[in-house]
C-alpha cells in the first residue's frame, strides 16, 4: 500500500502566508512565535500494500486518508473529531458522507476517499483539521488524479461491465475467404468498452474473446487491454464456409461478459457455374440503328448466394456497339448488372450471329466469361419457306390438301436466306390477287421473340371461295418490322372446290 504523507511542518514551510508569515509554528492556529497546540500529519493509503503516493489514478476504489495526531508533547490525541475536505478540483468524494472520523487511542483516523469518476483527472488538494486544545490543527497535501493505473491497483477489480459498440464494416457482414476486393473486406473489427460502476471507461483492462461457434472465422486477437477511453478491440477473418457467428468477449479472471451483434459470413467469388445471362430481346432489326436489347447478368457464388457488390463485369461484342463510354460493362450490385447493346455499324450479314460476350475475373486469376447469342437481320431477307426450310416460289393445292369447306393448312417457316430469324415483332401479312383465294396466318404472327437463332414456324390457311375450276393466283408476303417493310410474291394454284 502506498501513503501520502502530509506533516504539518512540511505545510507550513510550503504556505507561507497561511502559517503567519513564517514566523509561526506547524500545527498551531497563530505565529508570532508561540508553541503549536500539537501536530496532524496526514498520509493517503492505496492499495492493500498501504504504499505512500502522492497520486491515485482516476479508477481508484482503495484509497484512504489517513491522520495521526498528537499533542505538543508527542502525545496521542483519542476521541477527537476529524473533518476531511477536498481544497481544489472537485475531483473526489469522500465515505462517509459526512467526511468525519474519530481518533483511536493511537490518535489515529481515517476515511475513504476515491474520484468523482474515471474523468476526473487534475490537481487538487486533501485536507484534514482537529480541535486540539481549543485549537484548530491542519495537514494539506497536493494530490494528483490520473489516467494511468499505478502499480498496485488491479484494472481487472475496477471494471464492473463490458459494453459491445461497434462493428466494422457497419453492415455487419464480410465476404468468404478469397473473395474480398473494392467495398468488400474478408474481415471485420469488433469493438467493447469497459467501464467502472458508474458507466465510466477503464484503462488497461485484460479482455479475452472467443468466436461462437468457435470454427466459423479465425480469431486474429484472442485477447487485448482497454485503453484510456477504455475500448478494447478484436478482428476476426472469414473462411471458406457461407457461416453466422458471434463474438464473446470476457474480462479476464472476471465473471463480466459481452457479446457482439451477429456477423455473418457470406458471398464468396464467382463461380462458373452460377454466370447467368439473358437478353430482353434475341432478334433485332438491322435496319435500325439503336434498336436494342438489355443484357443481364447473374452472378453468384458456390453457395448459391449473390457475389457481393462492386464485381466488375466486361463485355465485348463483334458486332454493333456494347456498354457505355465510361464503361465497357458493368459492376454488380446484389450479384446483377446490365449491359445494353444496339444495333449500328459493323452490322452482321445474313448467317452472321452477334456474339456479346461478358467476362469477369476471381481472386484466384481464373478468368469467367460466356457468350450470349443475338440475330440483327433485316426485313427485305425475310422470306416464307416451306416446312423442311427449302425455298417456296410456288404453292401448289390440290384436292387432298382441302376440307369440305374448302380450306387447306400449310406449315412453313419465316427467315432469311441463311436460316436466321425475322427481327422480333415482324408482321406477315398475305394479299391474294384474286378474291377466289383467302389467304391468312393462323399461328408465328407477329414472329415471335426466339432465343434460338433460326426461322420462325408459321402456320397459313388458304380458303377458296366459289373455285368452280381449276386456277392460278398470286399471294403477296408483306412482311413488316417497325416503319421497314419487304415482300415477296408467290404463285399459289388450286382445284375447283364446292363447300358442303
């Protein structure tokens, strides 16, 4: 245990003035020469050691101000009250409240005295006064409260709870091992306060953690001391596993325990298999610049989870134009993005399909990518084809292709030249030459929207009307996409045919 000492002699020689100028005796109520009616010297004990200090830290619990006092004749002083005070600063509180005690048969006296809080630092002063004689008797010491714990007071006695502050990221959330990139971090720093009984911090205080379940990250700081504001902090770092977990704190040797909010796991790298791509329309117009489609990306990982945000995704394409001027592609939020691609020099020629691909690269240097396949073809190729994709210059009814109402089906295809398919939403329109033959399409009218690049199946229906012989026509393909139109003209023939 440490002791202050403070000795009325010792007092007097530093305040002058307060002793009469010097002239005066230690202990005594004038000057001028008389003799002190007796003596008060004053020690403040800390710790169980009782070692003399001339400072106690801010989170001091075991401090006592401590007198003895006798008379002029070195005699002990018994039975006689004691008034402790605190001269400067405010910084202390003194028990008991009323800041008395009486001397023993020693002429000894005590009281506890501890700061207001773990903030009150500074400078002050401890006094005590007795009745000796009829007079009064003072000891005063100069005291410094500090931050610093001093040897002999224990930090681990002084915290009485452990507070969980923070995390970081804020989100509460890092991304599986390997995986981690610009906005996304493969560990998290988790912070706690220690504080005293009344909620003020502790310094120096031993915290140990532990990860719950204790396979689910690496703990990087088993265990740490507070500093001044007494915070204390750990990290931890992912591992390959998609996984929730909580982090323990306990101060050390103490039954005092925290925990964090939960923190997950999650979002690991790409993975090939879990690169997705669709496209808001297969088959554009090639006769229209700017005619476009809305590339979207998936990405997720082997857990099935989306890649965290941020991944950056390229795409090329060989033909027309792809992504914007200020990015060639784009970056992922919740695993998605979209490219736009439109249509404009280079343009495909007919067989020609326009390959985006898009490709992204994961931490380990392996490079994803896949191709989505789009048509640009234009209207004027677009032609009508028989079921087995041959050219269809004329169509010939017979007998055998009529019902009794005189109607025939015919199945065909709708393309170009190549094999390609008509721009999405083309319109086939059929126009006969004479009013014997009713033409019309049943079914692929509009053309719809295929990702498979070939041409279109359609259906037409042909109906006589009073074909009392045998004759020719002609049949008009219009085919119409946007403001651009094609067509074709086809020879049909038909037998005589009377509806039943």
């Amino acid at each position: 245990m440490r002791f202050l000492q403070i000795v009325g002699a010792g007092v007097c020689a530093l305040l002058i003035t307060a002793c009469g100028g010097g002239g005066g005796n230690p202990g005594s109520s004038g000057g001028n020469g008389s003799q002190p009616a007796g003596t008060l010297n004053l020690q403040v004990v800390s710790g169980v050691a009782g070692t003399q200090t001339f400072s106690i830290t801010a989170s001091e619990k075991t401090a006592k101000a401590k007198i003895v006092l006798k008379d002029k004749g070195g005699a002990p002083v018994k039975n006689t009250i004691v008034t402790f005070s605190e001269t400067g600063g405010g910084l202390l509180k003194f028990s008991p409240d009323s800041k008395t005690a009486l001397t023993n048969t020693n002429g000894e006296a005590e009281i506890d005295i501890e700061p207001v809080s773990t903030t009150s630092i500074g400078a002050t002063s401890v006094s005590a006064t007795a009745q000796v004689s009829s007079e009064a008797v003072t000891g005063v010491q100069n005291l410094a409260v500090t931050s610093a714990v001093v040897i002999g007071v224990n930090p681990q006695l002084v915290a009485s709870a452990l507070n969980f502050i923070s995390v970081d990221p804020s989100d509460k959330s890092i991304v599986i091992a390997g995986s981690g990139g610009n906005g996304r971090s493969e560990s998290a720093i988790l912070r706690f306060r220690v504080v005293d009984k009344d909620g003020n911090p502790v310094k120096d205080v031993l915290v140990d953690f532990a990860a719950v379940p204790t396979t689910a990250v690496t703990l990087n700081v088993p265990s740490a001391k507070s500093n001044a504001d007494g915070i204390v902090a750990t990290s931890v770092s992912s591992k390959s596993t998609p996984t929730a977990v909580i982090i323990r704190a306990t101060v050390n040797s103490r039954d005092i325990v925290s925990q964090s909010d939960q923190l997950t796991v999650t979002t690991g790298v790409a993975v090939p298999r879990g690169f997705d791509l669709s496209a808001s329309k297969f088959n554009l117009n090639n006769d229209i610049s700017g005619d476009n489609s809305i590339i979207r990306i998936g990405i997720i990982d082997a857990n099935g989870n989306p890649v965290s945000d941020g991944v950056p995704v390229i795409a090329t394409v060989d033909f027309g134009r792809v992504g914007t001027s200020g990015r060639g592609g784009c970056t992922t939020v919740n695993g998605l993005c979209t490219v736009e691609y439109q249509v404009q020099n280079p343009r495909p020629t007919d067989g020609q399909a326009v390959n985006v691909t898009v490709s992204t690269q994961v931490g380990n240097g392996v490079q994803i990518s896949d191709t989505i396949r789009l048509s640009s073809t234009s209207v004027g190729n677009v032609d009508f084809y028989d079921a087995t994709g041959a050219a269809v210059s004329t169509i010939a009814l017979t007998a055998s292709d009529l019902d009794p109402k005189c109607k025939a089906t015919l199945r065909g295809q709708i393309g170009t030249p190549a094999g390609m398919p008509a721009p999405v939403g083309t319109n086939v329109e059929l126009k006969s030459s004479s009013d014997i033959v009713v033409s019309s399409v049943t079914s692929g009218n509009p053309t719809l929207d295929s990702r498979s690049l070939t041409r279109t199946p359609v259906t037409l229906q042909f109906e006589l009307k009073d074909a009392v012989v045998s004759g020719r026509a002609t049949i008009d393909f219009k085919f119409t996409a946007g403001t651009t139109v094609g067509s074709n003209v086809k020879t049909i023939t038909f037998p005589a045919c009377t509806p039943v």
